[in-house]
C-alpha cells in the first residue's frame, strides 16, 4: 500500500503525469485568447505534450513558453494561411448550406466542400504537431503536413471522430468543455508522436547510408 503512495508509485506518477497535462492545457487556452496567437500556442502545446507521452518532459511551464518564443514567427504565419483558408471554407459551405435545394447546382457542390472541409482538418490538425517536431520553411510546412495527413488517413480521421466526439458528449457533460484540450491533446500526441518517431527513425537511416557512401568514396 504504501508503494502506490510512494513518489515513484504507479498512482503519483499518473496524478503527476496529469497535473503536468492540466497545467499545458490551461496554458494553451490562455495563451489562444488573443485569437492571433493559437499558432504559437498550439506548435507549443505539442512540443511539450508529445514528450510528455513518452514521459520525457518535466519543467513544463518553462518548455512552453520557450518552445512559444522559438516557433511564435512560422506558427503565427501558418496559423493566419490556414486561418483565412478555413473561413473561406466554411462561408463557403454556409452558403451552400442555406441557399442550396435538391437539385440545385449549389446542391450538388456539397459533397465537394464536405470532403474540403474533412482534408483541411486533417492538414491543420497535423501541422502544429510537425512545426513543434521539425524546422522547416512555411511552404514545405504546409505541403508535408497536407501529404502526411492523407497519408496516414485512418488515424487523421480517427483524431476527427475522436473530437467530434468529445464535443458531442460535452453538450451533455459541460465539464467535458474544460478537458477538451486535455483529451484531445493527449490522443492527438499519442498518433502523431508515434508517426513522427518512424520518419526521424527514416531519416537517420538515410543519414548513415549517406556517411558511408561518404567514407567508401
């Protein structure tokens, strides 16, 4: 008994492990308010919650902030791209949903913005995640994190089900609202911590294959 109270037990580590997730969402939430910066908070939310999956990470207020400062210039950019892009998404598929009638054309053009609106949340969900994980530019960003997502299309739409879910659910349970975050960004890091993990795996593979070349020539 007195082991599952221990520092080390099971049962602190897990309320450790949950205080430390609490704290990051709470810190992406205050750090989203101001609408322009959900880039930034997000890229580092991720940077820290996919260590926290693997039980790397421990000063967590420190390592979001740094991790907020360090890609605050590519998040914010690809934030207000996909930002603009989503709201011409959704004006779009508002018009279509108010003004369309069976057999209209407009009608017609809904599976088309429904299947949009599925790839740009695919592509958006994993774009955060990869700036968090890798430097590149915005451009290169944007075009991995569309390939990547469609790649991996089970597990991007598993992710979506799994949101939808939790925001189903909430109407009926409020508090659900305030662990959104914390759920969803815990599976979210779970996935992409694991997909991210076979491409290092890859690229260090090719590395070494280049430095033998290197040393047989």
């Amino acid at each position: 008994m007195k082991n599952i109270f221990d520092s080390e037990g099971k049962l602190m580590t897990f309320l450790d492990g949950f205080a430390d997730v609490m704290v990051l969402a709470i810190l992406w939430v205050i750090c989203s308010l101001p609408i322009i910066t959900v880039g930034a908070s997000t890229t580092a939310f991720y940077s820290v919650m996919m260590k926290l999956v693997v039980g790397e990470e421990s000063y967590v207020v420190r390592s979001f902030f740094k991790a907020f400062k360090e890609n605050f210039k590519i998040s914010t950019i690809v934030w207000l791209i996909m930002g603009t892009i989503g709201g011409l998404v959704c004006t779009s598929l508002y018009i279509v949903f108010n003004s369309s009638k069976v057999g209209s054309k407009l009608f017609y053009a809904l599976p088309f913005y429904l299947l949009v609106l599925i790839i740009y949340t695919m592509t958006i969900n994993f774009v955060f995640p990869y700036i968090a994980k890798f430097y590149d530019t915005v451009k290169r960003t944007l075009m991995i994190s569309l390939i990547f997502s469609t790649r991996h299309f089970l597990q991007s739409i598993l992710l979506i089900i799994i949101d939808v879910a939790i925001f189903i659910f909430a109407f009926k349970i409020p508090a659900l609202f305030i662990l959104f975050p914390l759920i969803s960004g815990f599976c979210h890091a779970k996935v992409y911590q694991k997909i991210f993990a076979k491409i290092i795996d890859a690229r260090d593979e090719e590395n070494n294959e280049s430095n033998m070349v290197q040393e047989l020539d």
